[in-house]
C-alpha cells in the first residue's frame, strides 16, 4: 500500500512543484485516495479467497471440527482486519503524516 501512496503521492508533488507551487491539502487528499484505489481490488480479492476457504472450516461439523474451527476462527478475524487496517488505517496515517511534513 505505502508504494502505491508514494507513487501517488510523487506524481502530484512534481506536477505542482513544475508549476512552481507546494501541493495543496486537497491534491494531497486526491493522491492519497487515487493511490489507495489501486489497492482495493486485489486486496479485496485476497480476502475473499481466504475466508472462503476457511469457510467450510468454520461451519463443518464433523470429525475433527472441534480441532479446526479454533483455529480457523483468528485467522478469519486477522484477514478483516488486516483488510481493514491496510484499505482505512494506511491511508489515514499516510495522508497525515505527509501533511505535517510539509507544513
């Protein structure tokens, strides 16, 4: 995530500084969106894959289920959150972290 910010993040500061200015916190605002976008699909889809594969898992109720949900119980809840934490918090802290680097 923080290569596509950067990458985003780049692009807009030499498209102001060539025309002789500091990018403004809505340009920032716009860089930091335009590079999380880039991201939502392919994580989106990661996520997906993994907790429906998990998801027989979770609901079987067989042999040996007793065993399997416990342990497929956190990684479920670790994918939400790392989705979470990579598609709101990434993003959040970046833009708030360039925007007190150039003030």
């Amino acid at each position: 995530m923080i290569v596509y910010l950067n990458q985003s993040y780049t692009t807009a500061a030499n498209i102001a500084a060539a025309q002789g200015r500091k990018m403004t916190k809505s340009e920032l605002r716009e860089a930091v969106i335009k590079g999380a976008v880039l991201r939502v699909r392919p994580k989106i889809m990661t996520v997906a894959s993994v907790i429906l594969g998990l998801l027989p898992i979770l609901l079987a109720s067989g042999a040996g289920s007793d065993v399997m949900r416990p342990i497929a119980a956190p990684m479920v809840g670790g994918m939400l959150s790392a989705a979470l934490l990579t598609l709101v918090v990434v993003p959040a802290a970046f833009f708030v972290w360039k925007e007190r680097q150039s003030n």
